[in-house]
C-alpha cells in the first residue's frame, strides 16, 4: 500500500537523502556521536516526516505550515554540512554532493509551498 505523501517526488528525495546523511555521518569522529551526527541526523529525518505529517493534515494551510518546518530543517542540514565540513568530517565531493541534494529539495518545497497558497 502507497500513501499520498509517498508519491510526492519531494518526500522521495528527502528520504534519498536522509540515507546519504546517515551513510556519510558514520564517519564522524566518535567524540560528536552524541553532537553533531545526533543533530544532523535529527535534522535530517525532520525533513521527510514533516512532509509525511502535513500532507496527512488534508488542509493545504496546515500542510503549507509543514512544509516551512521541513524547510527549516533541510536549511539546519545545510548549515551542518557545512560545519562538517569546515571541521574535516566532510570531504569537499561529499558535501557538494549533500548540497545538490538539499538545493533540489529545498526547490521543490518552495514550489510546493507556492502551489499551496494559491
């Protein structure tokens, strides 16, 4: 069985992504498990549940308001991936390869969102 928020192309990427984050934070030193992959990783997995629960709301309102949240937390991913980064936990292919990803997603919120206030 296939839920809506399933089949949105956004949703899918986000969850694409959240692999790659959890894939590549395995590498971080063991003194940030609890800091900065706790974060990310919290952060990351924000994205797609935030889809999930305000495309379940059936208001577009109320799904618009998920979608800011969603943002929101793909722009704290960006903001890590770039502190990793900067601390040597990234390699410069990974994080370009992280930001793509977070770009495209953050592309496809924005037209959703505009979609919604219509």
């Amino acid at each position: 069985m296939e839920y809506q928020f399933e089949k949105l192309k956004v949703w899918q990427d986000a969850i694409k992504l959240a692999e790659k984050i959890y894939l590549v934070s395995k590498k971080f030193p063991d003194d940030e498990k609890y800091g900065m992959v706790s974060q990310i990783r919290r952060a990351v997995v924000s994205v797609s549940l935030n889809i999930a629960e305000g495309q379940g709301r059936y208001y577009d309102k109320v799904f618009a308001q998920f979608l800011f949240h969603s943002r929101g937390s793909l722009y704290e991913v960006m903001t890590l991936i770039k502190l990793a980064l900067n601390f040597g936990y990234l390699s410069e292919d990974d994080a370009r390869d992280l930001n793509k990803d977070c770009d495209n997603i953050a592309g496809m919120l924005s037209g959703l969102i505009k979609s919604l206030k219509k």
